[in-house]
C-alpha cells in the first residue's frame, strides 16, 4: 500500500462518462491523488483526447494490477458482471474499493441474476454497503467494500425516504425522466440523434432493472414489501435526472410531511429541501439533489419531486462522497 500523506486512487474503466467524471473530481481533490487511469478500450489515449472539458493530464493504460494495484482506493467503472472479478482481486490486495455497476447493489443473489447475469463472486455481496450516504453514513465510513446506487435509485430513494420511514408508503408511481448519459457513453454512440431529439420515450416499461433496488431500499427504510410502480423516460438532454413520485399517504398532512422532510435533511449537505418543484438545471454538475414536496388537494395525494445531475450525484460525486467517509474525511471535502 502506498505510504504518504495522501491517498492514492486508481480509477478503473476512465473512459466511459462516470470513470472520466471520477478522474476528474479526484485529480481536483485535495486529499486524493489520481495514481493511475485504465481503459480496456482506449488504452494508450490521454483522457483530455476523449473528455476535453474534464482537463486530466493523464493517459489511459491497460489495466495491470502489478503495475496499478498498489493503491489505497479503486473506483471500478466496469459494467455489471465484469466489475466483481477485478473488485474481489482489489480487495484481496487490501484496496478500499467503489464499484459503480449493479454488481453489489442487490442484496438478494437471485434477484440480481434474473435482472442482470449470474454473479461471479456473491461471497462478497454480504460484504458490501449501498453506497447512499444519506442512508448508510456510518456503515459506509467502516467497509472496504462500497457499491455506488444507481442513479434513478439516488434520486427516488432520497425523494421518498422519510415517507418510508414514517409508514406513509402504501402505493407509490414514480416518474422518471433522465438525460442520455444515463445510459453511457457506448449506447450514447449509438443512440442516432434524430431519434432523441424533441422526443420524449418511455423505455424499460415494467421491466426496469432498477425498480427492485428502489423496492430493496425503501423497504430498508421501513416500507415493508413495497414494490413501486417505476417508469423511465429518455429526454433529449446531455445530463440531468428528474423524478416524479405520487404517494397515497392516509390521514397525513401535507405541512406535517414537509416538515419531516426538513427535519430528515436539516443537516445534510447535499440534499435541499426547495420550496417549488426543481429543475435539472438547479443541480447541473453538483453533488445535490433537490427535493420538493407538495398536495394535490382534489386527490389526496402527495407529491414528491426529487432532481440531481445523473452523472455527479447519482454516480461519480456520490462515489466520492463516499470515498471521503472511508478515509475519515469531511464527506464534503472536494465537492463543494
């Protein structure tokens, strides 16, 4: 392990949109060094070739683990069922390690396979924490073993946590929209122009992988065997998510669910509780995600909106967020 006053960082998989973004926030950070960034795909190109506006001053390598294993920390940007092998190979090296694909997410092993494929390493799910920070602060400041939420799953978690927790989730419709990023950068290159712009679409229609992580957390949070009724939405934006969500709350009222959601995130940094429903562009590029509740007063229902950038909150800055709790920093520290 290296042997500084700073930790050193390997990311893995730096040349898709979140592995470039991460590059990017550790090469700025003030504790984190950026030891070395790898690419299965584009090995041999300087980042800056592929991502200008991110201005990392290093070249991408083909992963070698005699070479770039010797680190304090690894963000693994692999897609799912690739990350576990080289995340159980960190580990056993003694790396702290972030894994941003869905490898970890899941608590359940049989779940995980019918909506991804058959897991390489489940020894290590028990070992993993989601990394939602929100939620799983103190157990993600002692683990070696972070898996980083999807990012539908960030912004419909958090928009609807305190109702979980104050038993007010019978039924719930969550409408997401989100940019094109969201579905990386190899189905970005293949997404034709024409097909997204001035278009919205629905996709992943009662299949969406992400519903069951939304249910598992949720049902963490106190919302006993809740399964939400998810739907996503492509919009012909680079970056940005915005969902929707629709409760039936009972008896509650409206001013006194919103003050529990200001009591919830008084003291968290990176969550805002707004007074009108946000935008996307409220939050572009920060590790924010911005929550406003209403009443539909002809139904009944509340109604939650909860906004974060897709990129930053509901993957890379959220991954550092997270690092900074590993490594007992101010989990705030190079994000602000």
């Amino acid at each position: 392990m290296a042997d500084q006053a700073n930790a050193t960082v390997l990311i893995a998989g730096a040349s898709g949109f979140a592995g470039a973004l991460a590059a990017r926030i550790i090469d700025r950070h003030p504790y984190f060094n950026l030891s070395a960034i790898t690419s299965r795909s584009d090995a041999g190109k300087p980042l800056s070739e592929l991502y200008p506006h991110h201005r990392v001053p290093l070249t991408l390598e083909e992963l070698d683990l005699d070479r770039h294993g010797d680190v304090d920390a690894a963000i693994v940007a692999y897609p799912h069922g690739a990350s576990a092998p080289l995340v159980a190979e960190l580990l056993e090296g003694g790396v702290k390690v972030i894994d941003l694909s869905a490898d970890f997410r899941l608590r359940d092993l049989a779940t995980y396979e019918e909506y991804y494929v058959k897991h390489p390493h489940p020894e290590l799910i028990s070992e993993a924490v989601y990394g939602l920070p929100e939620l799983y602060r103190a157990q993600i400041a002692e683990t070696d073993l972070v898996a980083g939420p999807g990012c539908y799953p960030t912004a419909a978690i958090l928009t609807l946590a305190p109702l979980a927790r104050a038993g007010l989730l019978d039924d719930v419709v969550i409408d997401a929209k989100s940019g094109v990023s969201g579905a990386g950068r190899g189905a970005t290159q293949k997404t034709h122009f024409v097909s997204v712009d001035e278009n919205v679409t629905p996709y992943g229609v009662g299949t969406h992988r992400h519903a069951p992580e939304i249910d598992q957390e949720l049902d963490a949070q106190g919302a006993k065997g809740i399964q939400v009724t998810f739907t996503p939405h492509l919009l012909p934006l680079d970056q940005g998510e915005l969902v929707s969500c629709y409760v039936t709350p009972g008896s509650a009222e409206v001013d006194d669910i919103i003050e529990l959601y200001e009591e919830a995130y008084a003291a968290e940094p990176f969550v805002d509780v707004v007074t009108r429903p946000p935008g996307v562009r409220d939050v572009r590029e920060t590790n924010l995600c911005a929550i406003n509740v209403q009443e539909d007063p002809r139904t009944g229902k509340i109604l939650a909106f909860g906004a974060i950038d897709n990129l930053w909150k509901g993957t890379s800055s959220q991954a550092v967020q997270s690092l900074n709790l590993m490594f007992g920093r101010d989990e705030t520290e190079g994000l602000l």
